[in-house]
C-alpha cells in the first residue's frame, strides 16, 4: 500500500525546478500587469509602487497605493462622472 508524507506539498513547494517555474509564472503575469498599468498611468504613483517579490515558496504582484482598488476597479469622479478601472490586476490573472 502506497503512502503518502503529510507534508509533501511543503517538499514539493520547495524543489529547485518547482520554484523557477512559479518565478516564471509570475514574471510572466507582472509583465501583463505592468503593462496596463504603464498603459494607464496618470501621475506614475501606481507604477513607482508595484513590487514584484518571490519568497521561497511564493511570488506576488503587489500595487501599492491608496487608491488602488478605485484605479483598478473604477470609481465616481467629483462632478459624478463615472471612471471606468484599468483592470491591471485582473490582467495578470
């Protein structure tokens, strides 16, 4: 009968090839990312705060601004106007 260790997603998670490819994964979708945002960019406050930061099991795409989700998801001007969001975050999905 075949076992299987508890903790062998850990093990997997942590193989040198396992990390390179999500590495890869991620640069691949911060360039998607990066790309509307750079595409859309009205001050460079968003674009000044993306990170892109690989640990050793993971890899995120971060923005960091305080009006990141309206930039992102849209949100009512002063005069009521409606601002459609760039939708970066999704493009890196």
């Amino acid at each position: 009968m075949a076992t299987v260790k508890p903790n062998l997603d850990s093990i997997v998670a942590r193989m040198p090839g396992v990390r390179d490819a999500v590495a890869d994964e991620l640069e691949g979708r911060a360039d998607r990312v990066r790309a509307v945002v750079e595409a859309h960019r009205h001050t460079g406050a968003l674009a000044s705060g993306m990170r892109v930061r690989t640990n050793r099991t993971d890899s995120t795409v971060t923005l960091e601004d305080p009006a990141v989700f309206a930039i992102n998801y849209g949100h009512l001007a002063p005069n009521g106007r409606w601002i459609p969001g760039i939708h970066a975050i999704e493009a890196g999905l």
